[in-house]
C-alpha cells in the first residue's frame, strides 16, 4: 500500500508541476506571438529597457502617460478614473508573471496597444516602442 501512494504522489507532482509548466506557455504565448510580429514589423530586436522608459514617460502634449492608470511597479494592479474622477475601475497588471491573463491573446493586446497608444500619445505607437514595452512586460 506504501508504494502504491507515493507512486500516485509522485505523478501528481509531476503532473502539477506539467500543468504549471504548460500553463504559463499557454498564456505567454500571446505575449511571445505578438513579439514575433512586432520585431518582423520593426526589423530589429528590443529593449526593456527603452520599453519600461517609453512607458513611463509623460507626451508633453497631452500631459499623460501610461502610469496615469497603470502601476508604475507593472506586477500591481492600477487605477482608471472615469467619470470625471468620480469613479475608478482597476487595471490588471501587465507584468506577464504577475498577470497571466494580460498577453493571453495576441490580437486582444494589439488592440489595446493601439487603443491606449492613440489615447495617451495621440498616434498608433511604432511596432518598436509596442515591442520595447512588451519586451519590458514580459521581463518583468
């Protein structure tokens, strides 16, 4: 009887640990697949750095920045104020290991990229500056 449990303990281990593993590919394989676009669009590889820069950085303009409703520290939830600030909805992480929903799909993120690109710099943002942020993102 001895045996028999810790042979079931150890495929449950294993088996865990496949769906842990299998999972996160799962989710961060969005993030991976719109990389791959974006650096065939750009030409050229990225930097988090530059990414995590871009994202903070405020459009003189129009005095906003992406941390105006995301968490700078990108593994936190965020804040949106609508309605003339009288109310606030929460904004999922964006780091791919806090938030394993946030790149799930590819052609929901690009969306969002433009969305959010054209209402905080006022233009589609270059596949470069999406592909240093999602960079940044999924090092983070």
């Amino acid at each position: 009887m001895k045996n028999k449990l810790n042979l079931n303990r150890k495929y449950t281990k294993f088996a865990l640990a496949c769906f842990f593993i299998t999972g996160f590919t799962v989710y961060a394989s969005g993030a991976k697949e719109l990389l791959e676009k974006y650096e065939k669009d750009a030409g050229k590889k990225f930097n988090a750095s530059q990414g995590k820069e871009f994202f903070e950085k405020r459009n003189p303009e129009t005095e906003k920045s992406c941390i105006d409703c995301h968490n700078r520290d990108i593994k936190k939830e965020g804040e949106q104020k609508v309605l003339f600030s009288l109310f606030s909805i929460d904004v999922p992480a964006l780091s791919v290991s806090a938030n394993k929903e946030a790149f799930k799909s590819s052609k929901k993120a690009a969306k969002e990229f433009d969305n959010y690109c054209e209402e905080v710099w006022q233009r589609v943002c270059t596949a470069e500056e999406k592909g240093n942020m999602l960079l940044y993102f999924m090092e983070n």
